[in-house]
C-alpha cells in the first residue's frame, strides 16, 4: 500500500488528470477548448502498441471528434510504472486511462486471471469462448471492487516456448530454467519440473544473452522482435496462455469526460480491441513462420528454429497439469471467490470441473 502510494505521488505530476474532476459542471461540446487525454498503454515495441495503440490515441481520435479531443500515449514499461502497481494506481486516479497486464495480477487479485490461466486456452478460438463467459463478472468486479471502468480487453500473441537445446515436447523442460511472466506460468512449468523464472518482457534478451535461461515463454512474433530467434534453436507452438490486457480508466475520471468524449470512446474502443484481436491471431501464426524460415514471414525476421510438432501426448499433458497444478494453486491465492466465478462461468463454457478440495 506504502508503496503503491509513494509511487502514485512520484507520477501524479508526470502522468496527470485527463479532465475535470468528477462533479464539476462541463459546459456544452462546442464551447471545450480541446482536451488531451493522457494514456498508459501496453508494452512498448510490439505491434499492439506502435501500429494498433499509438496511432488510435496520437492520430486517430483527433480526426474522430473533429479535432476537439487528442491524446498522449506512452507505454507502460517506458513510463516508469511496475506492472503490478497499474491496478492500484488507476484505482487511486493517479493513471486516469492505462493498460493493466493480466499476468501482473496473478499475486493480489487472482480473481481477474481466470480467462488466461496457463493450460486453459490452447487457441484463439477456446481463448475468445473462455473470455466471453467470464467477462460480465469481471468486468462488474473492476467497477464495484477497484472503481475502474473496464473499456476493452486487449489480447497478445499466444506464448510459447523459445529454447536453446533440442526439444520434442514438454516433458523435455525437466530441469531447464524457463523465463515466464506470471507465477502461474511459474506454476504450469514447474508442474513439468522446470526452473521458472520470473523474468519481465524488457529484460528478457538480456537474460538469454547471459546464459541465465534455457528456455523462454514468450509471444511468437514478440519473441522473433527481441531476436530471440537467433539465441534459440527450438519452437514449441502451444499456446500456453495468451497475455490478456485490461484497458480501464479511474471511473471518476471517466465520468467527468465530456458525453461526447465517452460516446466516441464507447464506439471506437471495440473497433481498437477488435483489430488487436484479429492482429494477435495473425502475429501468432505469422510469428511462427518468421521464427522458423516459412516464406509466410512478411513483417519479421526469418530464422532458423525447428517447429517442435503438437502431439496428443502434449494436449493430454497440458490438461492434466491444469488440472492438477494451475487451478489448485490458483485457488489457493484466492479462495472461495475463484472457485464461484469458475463454477458459474468458466465450467459450464468449458466443461472443466474444479479439483476436489485437499
């Protein structure tokens, strides 16, 4: 908490507020001087954020509202802020518009991961189902538990693995140590007895480089930009989890947006989550050819991986650590409460019961 709030004064000056506080009469649209909101987006460097993000906030929504409204962006592991604080400091108005990275909410609010559990969504087509049956209660437990409103759910490339030495499938990890994001990626390998190591995205090459890691949990086209193609010999393509993304803003500053602001917004952010969708799917595959030398890579850098092929023997495996790592050990960060919102979305959609309790 002492942290968090530290670190919201830190920022308050550099990040600000996008508008009036919430309460404050607004005069009519076309008597606002223009207004510039000022947003905390998603990983620097990945096409989500340099041809998705950026252009929507810094070009699109001025021609949107006509020139009345633009925006700032700037990504959140270049703005100083800690993934695990972002929650916390749009809860507290200090981010009014940012980007919350599910993974980083797998320690405090367990809760919120449930449609990205590693080992739950092998496709894009599973992840979208999965999504859609808990999205409603997660979307009501932002507003009413961290006073944020959730304004789209964004999506990486599915995350895979990069590793140095030969690999024919994931009980081939046994005793590597394996770069992951998230404690419950920690928890799927380590149920496959591999060494996680939580490592973040922007000091991921250089781990690799120093020899620290054996292998390497990433999104496919994310990883052929870090050129991890090049330190690396082995691709294993099952989507371990995917990287869900919450855009959400401090629900006072919302409200006090001018309606025609929030009208725009309600309209156009859809239309955003949509083409980062349809864009982490094409990446997925297209991260694959690049990492691999098909001549499908068009936007990456061609290497020279070997493809590790999906077996059935993987799939099984995949589900059973699920079954018997993920979900007890997410259900022993939070309780009760998961295991509600499980039974009542994510099982019926899924047909994946709950372990029995110990």
């Amino acid at each position: 908490m002492l942290r968090s709030l530290g670190l919201a004064l830190c920022l308050a000056s550099a990040i600000g507020w996008a508008a009036a506080p919430a309460g404050k009469a607004q005069p009519p649209a076309a008597a606002h001087p223009q207004l510039k909101l000022r947003i905390v987006g998603g990983l620097a460097g990945v096409t989500q954020f340099t041809q998705l993000e950026g252009p929507f906030w810094t070009r699109d929504l001025a021609r949107l509202s006509g020139g009345r409204y633009s925006a700032e962006i700037v990504a959140f592991d270049r703005a100083g802020v800690p993934g695990s604080d972002m929650l916390r400091l749009l809860q507290l108005g200090v981010v009014p518009f940012g980007t919350v990275l599910m993974s980083s909410l797998t320690a405090q609010h367990p809760l919120y991961t449930a449609a990205d559990l590693p080992g739950l969504n092998p496709d894009m087509a599973t992840l979208r189902a999965t999504l859609a049956a808990v999205r409603p209660a997660l979307e009501q437990a932002l507003r009413s538990e961290q006073n944020v409103e959730p304004l789209a759910i964004y999506v990486y490339p599915a995350q895979v693995l990069f590793c140095r030495d030969r690999l024919q499938g994931l009980d081939d990890l046994r005793g590597r140590m394996v770069r992951v994001s998230s404690a419950a990626q920690g928890d799927f390998v380590a149920a496959l007895g591999a060494q996680p190591r939580l490592v973040p995205f922007a000091q991921l090459m250089q781990s690799m480089q120093g020899g620290t890691l054996d292998c390497a949990v990433t999104g496919t086209m994310s990883g052929n930009i870090l050129g991890l193609h090049e330190h690396t010999r082995y691709l294993h393509p099952m989507a371990l989890s995917w990287g869900l993304a919450i855009f959400g803003a401090h629900r006072p500053a919302w409200q006090a947006l001018p309606q025609d602001l929030r009208a725009l917004l309600q309209a156009q952010l859809p239309r955003l989550e949509s083409a980062i969708w349809r864009s982490a799917e094409e990446e997925t595959a297209e991260g694959v050819a690049c990492n691999t030398g098909q001549p499908a890579c068009r936007r990456g850098r061609r290497g020279g991986m070997t493809l590790v092929p999906l077996t059935p023997r993987d799939d099984a495996r995949r589900l059973q650590v699920l079954r018997a790592s993920v979900l007890p050990r997410w259900l022993e960060r939070c309780g009760a409460p998961c295991a509600e919102l499980w039974r009542s979305t994510i099982e019926p959609e899924r047909r994946i019961e709950l372990p029995a309790s110990p």
